[in-house]
C-alpha cells in the first residue's frame, strides 16, 4: 500500500496536481519509469556485503543507450534510500553494470540481452528492461504498456537466484510473468 501511495504522490507531482493545471505538465514515459525505479528499489533487500560501508551510495546504472536523458538523475538528485545517496552511472560494459545495485537495460542493447544477463550472473544486480523476451532471457523487471498505462512484470525467482530479496508489497503489484 506505501509503494502505490507513494508512486500516485510522484506521478502526482510530476503530472503537477497540486498546480492545479495537470493538462500543461505530462510527465514523460521516462520520468515515469524513473519514479518506478526509485519506488522499485525501495522494495529490494540486498545481502549487506554488497555495500563497502553504511554510506556507500546505491547506484543506479544504463546499460546502453540511455533512454532517460536527464530524467532519472533529475528524479534521483537529492534523495535517499535507507539512509543511501543515489547515484546514476552510464555503464558501457558489463563489468561497470556489476558495481551497480540497479541496472536499466536499454532496449538498444535487446540483441545482447542474454549476453549481458550472463555476463552479470550471480552479481547482486537488480535488472530492469522494456523488452519483450526480457524476463524470459533472465531478468527481474520489465516495463510493458497496457494501453496508455505503464506496467511492470516481475519474476522473483531471477532476484532470488543472485540473492536479492523482493518485498511482498511489490510482488503484488507485477503482472506474474508467462511461464
């Protein structure tokens, strides 16, 4: 319930519901998934030696062409998650993807997807994509569009084969992915 109270708070505030005039600012879909990357990870537990101290930031990579623009470090600037910075880093391999604890797959990279989820193996990687075969080639969450709406599947079990924990709250809310 906090993570759907929190995204319609966001997308409340980017869609600009407390200006009063919500039909001159729609957000883009990219500062949409933004908001559901930052709600996604909120949601995710990590073994503790992925972090070097209590104040490393967590970092969130893009791997491939970087759909974002400057959306998702605008949306990231300044906030904190279990007392963490934030970081955006433009990957361009997957050994830099592995010193991230998110990683956004661009759909640029989809002919390599099952190159890059093996290349990632058991790193402790959140992996989130908006590719078709993305959750059957092995990652965790994938946008989809349900008409005009953004969604999001989930498959558990690739978050719990790396060692990632997904809060039951988010489970609830993915679509189950097609077995």
């Amino acid at each position: 319930m906090r993570f759907v109270a929190t995204l319609t708070c966001v997308l409340g505030l980017l869609l600009g519901l407390g200006r009063g005039r919500a039909q001159d600012v729609q957000p883009s879909e990219y500062q949409v998934k933004a908001a559901f990357i930052f709600n996604f990870a909120k949601f995710i537990e990590w073994p503790p030696k992925v972090f070097a101290a209590p104040d490393t930031p967590l970092c969130v990579g893009v791997l491939g062409d970087n759909p974002f623009g400057q959306n998702l470090a605008e949306f990231l600037r300044d906030k904190t998650l279990n007392n963490r910075p934030l970081a955006v880093k433009e990957c361009r391999s997957i050994d830099e993807a592995k010193a991230c604890q998110v990683l956004f797959v661009s759909a640029s990279e989809s002919k390599r997807m099952p190159e890059i989820l093996r290349g990632l193996g058991a790193s402790k990687v959140l992996t989130i994509s908006e590719t078709e075969r993305f959750i059957k080639d092995g990652g965790m969450i994938n946008f989809f569009r349900e008409g005009n709406r953004i969604r999001f599947e989930i498959s558990d079990q690739a978050a719990r084969n790396v060692g990632l924990k997904i809060a039951s709250k988010l489970l609830e809310l993915g679509r189950k992915p097609p077995t």
